[in-house]
C-alpha cells in the first residue's frame, strides 16, 4: 500500500536533515594500544605506513610488503621483516631439530648456522659429538614472547 503524500514528503525531509558523518578515520598511532585486534603481529595498517617507514628510514613498498605492528600494552610497536629479522614469537626450546640434523651432518661443529636452527631461536648452538647443544642466549626476550631488538616503539 502506498504512502500518503504528507508521509513520503515528511520521510524525505528527515532524511535530507539528517547530519552527514563520514566513514571514520582510522586511529592514529597513540590510539592503537591497548587493543586486543593487535595483541599480535599483525600487518602494518595503512594509516601507519609513514609512521613506520619513518622509524625503520625505509620505504612505503617495504612497510606494505614486511612490516608489523603489536601492541605491547599501552606501546605500539613496529617490526621489520628483516634477512634475519623475525618478527613472530622467539624460539626458546633448547632441542631444535634442524640443529640436530645440523649435528648429525656436522659433528663437533663449533656453530651452527640459522639456516639449521632457525632465525628465531635464541641461542647461540654448538655440536658436541653429533648433539646439539644450546648455549649462551644471544637474544632479549620481551614480556610478550617476542625479540625484542626487532621491535621499535612508534610513540
């Protein structure tokens, strides 16, 4: 059933009164944290792309193509996907299964390279005999799980 006339006319002038909002913005960088959608690495946000490319001196590409963001708390941070650069949870297992193939190929090897162990482990290796064995940490662990020397703080 139609409208009456005085309906239609009254709808359409409502509507046309009706305040105009656009999308909203995303949040700048200090409204990121704390927000469990980033409590872990996530892909750099487009709204953060020159933010993050300032703190790293690089590239807008290289920020879309290897950069994340978590919050660690109230901080935002940023990580740069590096040639040896993790920005995922550190490994902190003392038996590492490439290291023992490693080992195994490799005996009494005095070290044995990421490409065996992995660049997230945080040990420096080692074989004795063909075991192999986690020594010094090499790497600072934050709260979160994560390296910490790959984070920057974006405020």
């Amino acid at each position: 059933m139609p409208l009456p006339e005085i309906h239609v006319a009254f709808l359409a002038a409502t509507l046309m009164a009706a305040p105009v909002t656009s999308a909203q913005a995303a949040p700048a960088e200090q409204d990121f944290c704390p927000n469990p959608a980033y409590v872990s690495p996530t892909k750099t946000p487009a709204n953060l792309v020159a933010a993050v490319a300032r703190i790293f001196q690089i590239s807008d590409a290289s920020v879309r193509d290897g950069t994340f963001v978590r919050c660690s708390g109230q901080k935002l941070l940023a990580c740069y996907v590096g040639a040896n650069l993790n920005c995922f949870k550190a490994d902190t297992r003392r038996m590492l299964p490439g290291a023992t193939a490693w080992c195994s190929d490799n005996p009494d090897s005095a070290s044995i390279p990421m490409s065996a162990t992995g660049h997230d482990t945080v040990y420096e290796w080692s074989c004795k005999g063909n075991r192999a064995v986690a020594g010094r940490i090499v790497m600072t662990v934050d709260a979160q799980g994560y390296i910490a020397e790959n984070w920057k703080g974006l405020r």
